[in-house]
C-alpha cells in the first residue's frame, strides 16, 4: 500500500503513525479537525516531504471531507476520536459524533470506493470493562465496558465487522492499552508531569494508592500496527496491543 489516509493524523498517534510510513515513502492524506491534534506534531513532515504529505483540514462527520480524503488512497488508517476516557469529562453528545458517527460516515464512503480495500482501527482496551481475565484474550467475553468511550469503540468496531463482510474489504482492529511517548497531551503521565510542573514537592495521587496501570511506548505502539498488518490473514483481525498486565 503506498497511498494511505490517516485520520487523526495530526493527533499524538496518528503523527507517530504518519513519521513511520513517511519513512516507509508512501504518499499520505491526513485528516484531521484538530480538535485535540496539533499542527506542531507534523509540521516536519509538511516541510520536508510536501509532495508526500497532504493535510486536510476537516471533520471525519462530515461525508464531504471524508470522500474528499478517501480520492485515490488504498488503505484507511482511523485514529481520529475523542480522547477522553475518564466519564466526568466526557460530553456525551460529542462522544457520539466524533467516535462513532465518524466511523459510520467514514464506512459508508468506503463502501463506495473500491479501491479503499483494507481499514486499520485504533480500538481500545477499555471494551474489555472489568475482565477476570488477565492478561485477557481477544476472544474474551462478554465485552462489558463501564464508560462512554469504550462503548463507542466497541460499538464502532462492531459497525466496521459488519460493512467489512458485507461489502468484502479488509479490517484489523486494534485494541491498545495506555500508549504514552511524545506529543502526547492526556492521560496519567500527561496529569502527573503538569501536577509536578505546578508543584515539584507533592504529587497529588486519585485512588487508594494501589491501583495499578498498563501503559505501552509509542515506538513499540506503531511497529504493532504495522506488524499486525503484515500479519493478518483473516478478513477482520483484531488484536491486543499492550503489556501482558
């Protein structure tokens, strides 16, 4: 696959994604409204390689931007959501269209370009809830997730297994745990560094102190992705991506 749209491409993930397929010389579209994206995160890529590097600036609920992105790509990598896991911060309405809206109207244009023939999805561990299972299997069920954001996902990967045997592409579908690396901008460690920055001599802690976390590079984050890629056989893949714990 040499032409490739990456929405959320402006995103934390998405611009770790875009600098290892710049590398790998394709020609990439992102997709981005930049609603938690920064233009700092791919700045290097519009200036070094301009002819390889195309940003889009728009809404993945909007069909007019997405069948504009979709024009001549061969694969889809979707990252672009809502960010926001902790529930008291998340705005449910916004939560709808951005997670799964988005995927049903990036879906239904891709039905209608063959040429789009294999989507990639950033899914993630949170549709697990509360296993009992740990470390916990892909084919663990029933999936019970406990906040806003891992039933969207969950619902979106459902909505993209079902177009994908119905209309014959290719998905994998990625359930990653807590990825932390540069650029990143939320999340624990992202809390923890700005709560050290206001006060370097107490660390405020949530919880009872003995919770534990997963959390995964963003080097070894993008080789899984490209791995899994190279690697799926069946028509919709989904893997773990993270630590055993």
């Amino acid at each position: 696959m040499s032409k490739i749209l990456v929405t959320g491409g402006a995103g934390f993930i998405g611009s770790h994604l875009c600098d290892r397929l710049a590398e790998h010389n394709c020609e990439i579209t992102i997709l981005d409204n930049f609603s938690s994206g920064s233009t700092e995160n791919i700045q290097h890529l519009l200036k070094q390689t301009p002819r390889k590097v195309k940003l889009l600036k728009g809404d993945c609920t909007n069909p007019t931007y997405v069948q504009k992105a979709l024009k001549n790509v061969e694969a889809v990598f979707h990252l672009a959501a809502n960010p926001e896991v902790r529930l008291e911060l998340s705005d449910h309405q916004t939560c709808f269209r951005q997670n799964i809206y988005a995927i049903y109207t990036l879906l239904q244009q891709l039905k209608n370009n063959p040429k789009n023939h294999t989507i990639i999805f950033a899914s993630t561990s949170t549709v697990y809830g509360e296993p009992e299972t740990i470390p916990t299997p892909e084919n663990y069920a029933p999936l019970k997730p406990i906040n806003l954001y891992g039933a969207s996902k969950l619902a979106s990967e459902a909505l993209i297994s079902a177009y994908a045997h119905i209309y014959n592409f290719k998905a994998v579908i990625y359930r990653l745990a807590n990825t932390v690396g540069p650029r990143n901008k939320h999340d624990v460690i992202h809390d923890f560094i700005q709560k050290l920055h206001k006060n370097p001599k107490q660390l405020e802690i949530l919880g009872d102190g003995t919770q534990t976390k997963s959390y995964l590079y963003i080097s070894d984050c993008i080789e899984a992705i490209l791995l899994g890629l190279e690697k799926s056989e069946k028509h919709v893949e989904i893997y773990n991506v993270g630590s055993e714990d």
